[in-house]
C-alpha cells in the first residue's frame, strides 16, 4: 500500500518520530508542516490519503486547520495526535471531522494500527 501521508507537528523531534515509523511500514511521506496554516497549505498542494495532525500548533491549531480541510474536502483523511490530558480537543477534533486519534507519546503498533484503520474504512 503506497499510501502518502503529510505529517503536520510543530515538534520535529515528533516529525520525525512519525516518518521514522511511516517509512518503515512501506508509506510515503510526502509532505510536512509546522504549524496549522503550513498543514492546510500542504494538503491542498499534495493531496496526501491521510493527514496526521497535531492538536496544538502555533499560527492555526490542528483543530482549526482540521475544520478547514474537512470544509473544502469532507472526505479528507486526518488523524489527530495529542498529548496526553487532552482528552477535550480530541472530542472536539472528532466532532470536526477527525477521523481517528493517536496518543503521544507514539507507540508503532498503535500508529499502524489507527492508519490501516482509517485507510480500510474509507476505501
């Protein structure tokens, strides 16, 4: 499965994380971002099959950039990532159309485990 996957985290360290684990199961990671209007900037330029999305990031948060993906695009495939203790924005992420969430800190099996999901469910 070739899926492309845009991976949106004002973290590097957590960029990176993500990649590492996303390369190794056979993904593409095909773009980046550093803060919410970068995330939605990307998606519209690379159009990726899912979207892993940080809940807070500077300029835009993930939720806001979130809503405005799922407004131009309500089939957009986009998974939160949040701390622990933010149980609130993951509901809320939810109700604004986020697909599935992945707890930091990111253990691999629950990442692959949520993108095979996600990707499954939807086609």
């Amino acid at each position: 499965m070739g899926l492309r996957i845009l991976i949106a985290d004002d973290a590097l360290f957590m960029r990176n994380m993500l990649r590492d684990i996303f390369v190794k199961a056979g993904f593409q990671v095909v773009g980046e971002a550093v803060n919410g209007v970068e995330a939605v900037e990307r998606y519209h330029e690379l159009r990726p099959d899912l979207v892993t999305m940080d809940i807070v990031m500077p300029l835009k948060s993930g939720i806001e950039a979130l809503q405005q993906i799922t407004r131009e695009d309500p089939d957009a495939r986009v998974v939160m990532c949040s701390a622990l203790g933010q149980e609130a924005l993951v509901i809320e992420a939810v109700q604004a159309g986020a697909k599935d969430f992945i707890v930091k800190p990111f253990k691999e099996e629950r990442v692959l485990d949520v993108v095979h999901r996600v990707t499954k469910r939807l086609g």
